[in-house]
C-alpha cells in the first residue's frame, strides 16, 4: 500500500511512515487533527490507541473517526455507542455524523452502520 501510495504522490510533497497505528513514529510532532479510517477496531487496546492519538494533537486540535459495524452473519467493527463511550471520558465536544444513507461514499447503497465521529478533546 506504502509502494502504491507513493506512485500516486509522485513529486508531491508527501511522507509516508510505517509503523504501529495505535502509536504513529511521529515523535514529539503535534497536528491539528488525527483522522482515522476503519482502523480503531482492529486494534487490540481502542482505548489506548484513542489517548495515544488524542495526546499528538495541538490545543484545540480534533479527532476525525471514521468507522462502522459491517456485515450481518459475522459483523466486524466497533458500534458507534462504543466510540462515543470511549471518547467520553476524554472529550469536551463529540459530534456523530451518520454516512451509511450516502451512496456517494460508499459507490452503492449499504444498510450497515457507518459513521464519523469528530472529537475536540480536554
């Protein structure tokens, strides 16, 4: 994906780091904004991985989740009830925005659970 991505940003001013999700190689940097795409429940310790990426934003920076519950024989993904109870504790504003309605997104409609959570943290 890394080989991929670096094709299509040829000559583009753009860093590609590898490493572990839950705690990006990205030393003491601090970013205006995580955004996060159908990763948090993949990992072992979501709540972990949440305080990690809350700690690499600037004052006033936001958290961007993108996720969702797929599938109905065997669902994967984490229910957006169990986000938001995880970014409570750490939140002072949490915004929900329901994207499973919006076939733009998605190339075709889908009935699963599919949302973006933005999270202003403490």
């Amino acid at each position: 994906m890394v080989a991929r991505a670096r094709e299509k940003l040829a000559g583009r001013d753009a860093v590609f780091l590898l490493g572990d999700a839950a705690a990006p190689p990205v030393g003491e940097e601090r970013y205006d904004a995580v955004l996060v795409r159908h990763v948090l429940w993949a990992l072992p310790e979501p709540r972990r991985a949440l305080r990690h990426w809350r700690d690499l934003l600037r004052p006033g920076g936001r958290l961007v989740l993108v996720e969702g519950v797929w599938g109905t024989v065997n669902p994967a993904g984490i229910p957006q009830e169990t986000l938001t109870a995880l970014l409570a504790p750490m939140a002072r504003e949490l915004r929900v925005e329901r994207l499973s309605g919006d076939r733009a997104l998605w190339g075709r409609d889908v009935d699963d659970e599919r949302y973006a959570v933005v999270a202003v943290p403490d």
